[in-house]
C-alpha cells in the first residue's frame, strides 16, 4: 500500500525533542502504478517543472517539448505508461507518510537525451545505470531528502545487479533557483558516497558510485 495511506506515520510526536530528525522519518519505495497518485500529489498541476512529468531525457526533443502544452498533459500520458508497464522508472521519498521527494533512474541506454547531449557523453564503455533529476517538494527541500533518494538508488540498482550508478550535479557557486538544481548537486552526491570522475563544465560535474556486491559504500 502507498505510504500516504499509512496513518500511523501521521501521529504527532509529544514534543520537539523527542521528535527524530527528518532523515530517521524518510522512507523510499520504487514507483509502481499503485503510487501514481503520489506522484501526481508530489508533482501538481504543472508536472513538477513546467509540463515536463519527468520526460526530458525520455523523449525526443520535439515529442517533450509538445507534450509540455496544456499542463503537460501530453508528457504525463507517457511517463503514465511507462510506470503502468511496470518499469519502476524512479524512486518516491515520503517523509511522515506523505510525497516528499523523487528521483529518475535506469540504464543510461534507456535515456536518449543523454545521448544527444554534447557535454555528459559516456566516459568509458562501463554499463551504467544514471540518475537523471529530482524534484523535492518546496517545504522538504535542505532536509536530507536527496540524499535519501541517492542511497536508495545504490540500494535499488545493486538489487538489479547494476554495478554503477552515475549522476550530473550542478555544482553552484551561489544561490540560484531550486529548478536550476534539477539533476541534483555535486555535495549532495558527495553525501551519499559518490565521487567526481570528470568536470563537464565549471557549474557540472559527472560522478559515480560503485556498487559492491556485498552491500554498503565502497571503500575510499
């Protein structure tokens, strides 16, 4: 069952210091077709940013940019689809029980736009498994949720026998709007145990973790 509908999660906590911090209170599940409607509460009306419903790296340039009219409306059709068709093409960050967060993820090969990228070209022949955007929910944003959603991708490509998982983090200087941030920040990254293995360009960085078998972070 979707964890908005677990009401035990929604319990005050008797005073502030016996309440844990955000990061013990985040849970993590992959998206199935039974939490769309998380994801629909997550994202709004405006599919997240601007009509996009998470297909910027999924469809060709012209599909997305048509699929952004009305709302989105088009765009969020197919990334409805996708995850009917069981794909799991992300994961869903709840903080007490409600949508708080999300994260794309899957086999690079499965992302086109990365392909036409002229900056975030493969480094090197290794299959990957790539992180490609985020969104989190403007009152939970600076709360660890991204980095939640880091970890339990480690966890959750481990499980499909991935062996890296790659990422494309802006790394900022000073502040900017939170959309800019999309795919994520270089220290989030470096939170979650994920080092830089080439610098695109002075505000993107590519950066990897290895995935061992046994489990945990590699050792530095």
């Amino acid at each position: 069952m979707p964890e908005r509908r677990t009401r035990r999660s929604r319990r005050p906590f008797p005073d502030a210091r016996s309440r844990p911090t955000v990061a013990a209170r985040i849970t993590v599940h992959p998206l199935t077709p039974d939490r769309w409607p998380d994801l629909e509460a997550l994202f709004g009306p405006k599919g997240a940013y601007g009509g996009c419903w998470c297909m910027f790296f999924r469809r060709p340039r012209s599909e997305w940019s048509a699929g952004c009219a009305d709302l989105g409306a088009g765009n969020k059709r197919a990334f409805k689809k996708i995850t009917k068709a069981g794909e799991e093409p992300g994961l869903l960050a709840y903080v007490d029980g409600e949508p708080a967060g999300w994260c794309a993820l899957a086999p690079r090969e499965v992302y086109g736009g990365l392909a036409r990228s002229r900056t975030l070209q493969p480094i090197d022949d290794q299959p990957v498994w790539s992180v490609t955007c985020f969104y989190v929910a403007r009152p939970h944003r600076k709360q660890g949720v991204t980095v939640a959603l880091l970890e339990a991708a480690a966890k959750f490509v481990r499980k499909k026998k991935g062996k890296i998982l790659e990422g494309y983090p802006s790394d900022p200087k000073a502040r900017w709007p939170d959309a800019y941030a999309y795919q994520g920040t270089v220290s989030a990254f470096e939170r979650a145990g994920f080092v830089e293995v080439k610098r695109v360009s002075k505000g993107r960085a590519i950066m990897r973790r290895a995935l061992p078998p046994g489990g945990g972070r590699p050792r530095s």
